[in-house]
C-alpha cells in the first residue's frame, strides 16, 4: 500500500480548506488506491482550532483516508518524545527550533516530515490554507493527480506517466523526488501594494532578493517572475513534464517531496520569514534529482488579516528577513549548483554534511550586502509614505537586530540539519498520539 501524507498546516480559519483537502485525500485514495494520512497541524487559537475539530468531525467517511487534527500541545508532546528518543543535546533547544513562538513557514513544514516517518508515510504532499483549489467541468483540479505515481520511481520508469520528458539520458538512473505546479491568482507575497503607488520602487524592492552582483537584466526578469506564480489563467487540460524542476516554476502550496529527500535534510526553521520552506526545492534542482512539473496549479488568495494594521507590519517584517537571508542562501545555493551531482551518495539520496559545510561557511560572509539592502527598504518605504513610512520608522531601532538574526537563522539551519537523522529514526519509533509525554 502506498501510505502518503497530505498535509495542511495553519495558523488561521479555514474550515473551507479542511473539507476541500479532505476531498482530495479521497480522491487520491480512491482513484490511486493510497493509504492517505491527512495530517492538519493546527496553530491556531482554543475557539479557531475547536471549530477546526467539529469540522473534523463532520467529515464524511472516505475509504483509505485516516484523519490527524493535531494542535500545538499535541504537536509538542510527539517532538518531547522523539527528542528524547534521540537522545540529544539540548532537547529545549531542538523544541524551540521545530516549535517555535514565532511564525515559521519551514519548522511547521518539518513536523509534517517527522510525523510522515511516524506515520510511515512514502512521501509528503503539501497545501497551504490560503489557496484554494481550481474548478473544471464542475469539479476541483486536485494536484495530487500528478504526484502518487511518479514520486520514487526512476526518471526512465516515470517517463511513461508524463505529458514531456526534458531530462538529460545520463539522468535517467535517478529517482523522481518531488512533483510540484504553482498557484494562479495574487501575488504569493505581499507586495502588490507597493507596485500600484510606484512601479519603479517595487522594482527596486523586489529586485532586493537578487544576488547583489548580478546584472541589471538579470534582476529586472527577476522582478517580472517574482511571486507571480502561473499567472491568470486558469486550468483547461492536464500537461506535465519530467525534468529538473526549476524552483521558480513551484510553490510550496502545491509541492510533493519524496521521504529520501526530506528524511535527509530538513527545512530552515527560521522565524518570520517568507520563503524559508522553499530549500530542498533548491537542494533536489541543484544535486540533479528529476521531478515532476505539472500545471494543476492552486488558486492563492490573500486572507483578511493582512489587510489589518497588525497583519501589514508582521507581513512586511516577514519579507525584510526574506530579503536578508538572501545573503546566505544564494552562496549555499552557489556552492550546491557547482556541487550537482556530488551532493548525492552512492545510492543517489542528498547528503547532508556539504549542506552543512556550505551554510556554515555563508555565516562568514561580510554583511554590508544586508547593510544596503535595508538602507534600500528604508529609503523606498520612507518616499511610499503611509504604512510603509510607518513600517520604515519601526524598522529603523531593529537594524542591528535583524542584521544578527539573519545570520542566526542560517547557524540553527545548520545545527537542526546535523540532528536531523538522528530526529528521523527517533520519529519512526514514536507514536504520534494526541496526549503529552
């Protein structure tokens, strides 16, 4: 049996999106004979995460289809336990990284993993609680059509599933190790604001995210790709491609990665930043690991809080931590292209001590680069006046404090990277109950 976890983490209402995931987990499980675990990590508060369970709870039975609706608390006592099965040094310490205080985009990501290997799950499929799914002929364009069938197959076994191969014949050996299309609707950031009162700033702003010494046309067709997804047009007839998937062609709404990838390696736990789930996209593009590119893409939206005060400020320091980790990742991201294939062992499965040897080495770098980039923020937000002045003034006594997370983030990345075998055999072994230790 093909045992699979759909995952739905949130920090928001989304009873809407609970029974449309439940609705594809039955899709997968009956038109694909999956075993799915649909695994919803809650984070939300006591009255949004109870109204969560009476959703839970009115679910209509589905065939192959196990739900766990798993709040913090339970979601705590499952990493205590697997912690001190680990046996590792400082335990809090581990906790606090895959369970922080703060938002983290990656860590909520990487309990999804270690609760597949508790759950014995083959691969892991992801959904994010602020999309929805495409409609065609009256009925939902569910991704996971895409993704059971050629994840852990070799590329020339997968070939057969496939709309197009464009993969080289040397790499035909490899395992397909992640499927993956993107979202049509808004922005995936929120930045659009910024481009309505100047175009010209949002290019400098997004730009931001470029390495600092690329060339003017190379940062301007950064900026015109970024956060766009597919675009606006919606789902007419299924096309997909096995190829090495180019991670701006994907969005962690819509992503399925194989166990050997994410057992091995796991995401940045870094708080309050954009974008910090999306490394082993990097990671499987770079060691030269096939995938899937499909274009059942998601419908994004943006949810009310971000349009409140609070909700602009918390997504705008989001994005300038985004920006600052850039530093880093794109000379990880340097160090792993050049490296392509000799990031895999002999049985071709990532390995991690290059990972780590490249992120330590990043926390080195000169951080004049991030020095500029926030003199940039701060002028450009300062000239769009209203929230963004305001945000810019907030900004300001923070400098020397996100110039120090920044490169913070990278070192725990690197520390919870080195505990991670030892966390995924622990898993294996751990019950992923609902009660505490």
């Amino acid at each position: 049996m093909n045992r699979v976890c759909l995952c739905l983490p949130t920090n928001r209402a989304c009873p809407a999106t609970i029974r449309a995931v439940h609705e594809e987990a039955a899709y997968a499980a009956a038109h694909f004979g999956a075993d799915v675990q649909l695994l919803i990590l809650d984070s939300c508060d006591d009255r949004t995460r109870a109204a969560h369970a009476r959703v839970v709870a009115q679910l209509p039975p589905a065939a192959g289809v196990t739900v766990h609706h798993l709040g913090e608390d339970a979601q705590a006592g499952f990493l205590r336990r697997a912690i001190r099965r680990a046996g590792l040094p400082d335990p809090d310490g581990v906790l606090d990284l895959l369970l922080p205080a703060g938002v983290s985009y990656g860590s909520c990501t990487d309990r999804a993993f270690l609760l597949a290997a508790a759950l014995g799950c083959r691969s892991v499929h992801r959904r994010d609680s602020d999309s929805t799914y495409q409609m065609r002929h009256g009925r939902k364009v569910f991704p996971v059509h895409h993704e059971l069938v050629p994840l852990g197959l070799r590329a020339a076994d997968a070939a057969g599933h496939v709309t197009v191969t464009d993969l080289a014949p040397d790499l035909a050996g490899r395992p397909v190790s992640l499927a993956g299309a993107s979202f049509i609707g808004e922005l995936s950031v929120d930045v659009a604001g910024i481009r309505r009162l100047d175009e010209g700033i949002y290019h400098d702003v997004v730009g931001l995210w470029a390495p600092a010494g690329c060339s003017p046309e190379d940062r301007r067709r950064l900026v015109e790709e970024s956060f766009t997804g597919a675009g606006t047009t919606p789902f007419t007839e299924d096309r997909s491609t096995l190829t090495l998937v180019d991670p701006m062609r994907v969005d962690m709404c819509n992503i399925a990665l194989h166990h050997d990838v994410y057992e091995r390696i796991p995401l940045p736990p870094a708080t309050d930043t954009i974008g910090s789930d999306y490394f082993l996209l990097h990671l499987v593009h770079d060691a030269t690991l096939p995938g899937v590119l499909h274009n059942r893409h998601i419908e994004n939206f943006h949810t009310p809080e971000r349009r409140t005060d609070a909700g602009f400020l918390a997504y705008q320091t989001r994005f300038v931590k985004f920006l600052l980790s850039m530093l880093y990742f794109h000379h990880v991201y340097d160090r792993m292209a050049a490296a392509g294939a000799g990031l895999l062992d002999g049985r071709q499965h990532v390995r991690a001590e290059p990972v780590v040897e490249f992120l330590r080495e990043s926390t080195g770098l000169d951080r004049a680069e991030n020095v500029w980039r926030l003199d940039r923020i701060d002028t450009a937000y300062r000239k769009l006046g209203g929230r963004y002045e305001e945000f810019a003034e907030r900004l300001a006594p923070r400098r020397e404090e996100l110039l120090d997370r920044a490169r913070r983030d990278v070192e725990d990345f690197a520390r919870l990277t080195e505990a991670w075998p030892a966390l995924v055999d622990a898993a294996r072994g751990t019950a992923p109950g609902s009660g505490t230790p």
